[in-house]
C-alpha cells in the first residue's frame, strides 16, 4: 500500500468514492462487453450459467433473487441458455413442481473459456495493484456488500452474501 497516484484524475473528483467506482466499473463493463458480445444474455446469461454450474441458485426464482432482475427477464434468459445447449432445466428431486437449473457439458467448457477471459480483463484492470492488494480489494469490497444486504434485508443477508461470495471466492489474484 501507499502507492497512491492521482495523476490525470481531475482535480475534485480524485478523491469523489462514487466517482472513481463508476470509472473502475464503466472501464470493467466496457472490457467484458466484448467478451460477452456473443454470449446469450450478455454478461447476465453469464452470471446465469456461473450460479447454475457453482450451485449458488438452483432454480430460476433463486437465479432472479441472487442476480437482481425480475423472473420473467430470468425465464427468456435461461431460455436463451437452454436453446445454446449451455444448461439444461430439470425435475427438481425434492419438488416435482420446481426445476432446477442444471449446466450441460458445453455449458461448463463454455463457463471456463469465458472465466479464462474475465480473469485477463481483471488482471489487466488490476494491474496496478500487487497480488496481496488485489486480495486486499476484494475482501473489502465483500465485506461492504455484506454489510449492505444485511441492512436491506436483515435475515436473507446471509443467505444472499453466500451466494455472493461462492460465486467470487476462488478467484486468485492476477
């Protein structure tokens, strides 16, 4: 740490928290919309099939909860997911009335070509930072996304900050 840099940030904004995450996340944004161009649903279909594949969410309700989107939006998405072969919607084993959302073989080998590819844009997002500050970064932005659902939803926090971080925990640092 105390490798800070405000070298061609405009001056009053250097400082603005709300400024620089838009520009860190309008710069995130940009780099994964051309990994995602041809990806059904973009970069949600991408959450879709990553929640489906690490169990985070095993039906589209809980997709649509974890995800923040609405259900219908979660039916066309994962419809898209099925029609590409990438996940598969089956009889829930402990519901008849439930189908879970279950990735196929081309979805998973899809998931780790695409994961490889995220990983390079944060590597490159991140590259001024070293290894144990990206760590660093990470932990920290869990922690205030846990603390936020905690104050939006009091008992669903937990419950949604673990699909959270199931979803972000072993991502190694660039």
């Amino acid at each position: 740490m105390g490798k800070e840099t405000t070298v061609g940030l405009p001056p009053g904004l250097e400082s603005d928290f709300g400024w620089l995450l838009s520009q860190v996340f309008h710069a995130h944004v940009s780099a994964v919309k051309e990994i995602m161009a041809d990806f059904p649903g973009g970069h949600r279909g991408y959450l879709a099939l990553s929640a489906a594949a690490h169990k985070t969410a095993r039906n589209q309700i809980e997709m649509s909860r974890q995800l923040g989107c609405d259900r219908t939006v979660m039916v066309y998405l994962i419809d898209d997911l099925v029609k590409q072969g990438l996940v598969e919607r089956r009889p829930d084993p402990a519901d008849r009335r439930n189908r879970c959302i279950v990735p196929t073989g081309d979805g998973l080998k899809r998931l780790a070509e695409v994961d490889k590819a995220m990983r390079r844009v944060e590597c490159d997002l991140l590259a001024a930072l070293d290894p144990e500050e990206q760590e660093t970064l990470r932990a920290m932005l869990k922690r205030v996304l846990a603390h936020r659902h905690e104050r939006m939803s009091g008992a669903d926090a937990e419950e949604v900050c673990h699909a959270t971080t199931a979803a972000i925990d072993g991502l190694p640092a660039c």
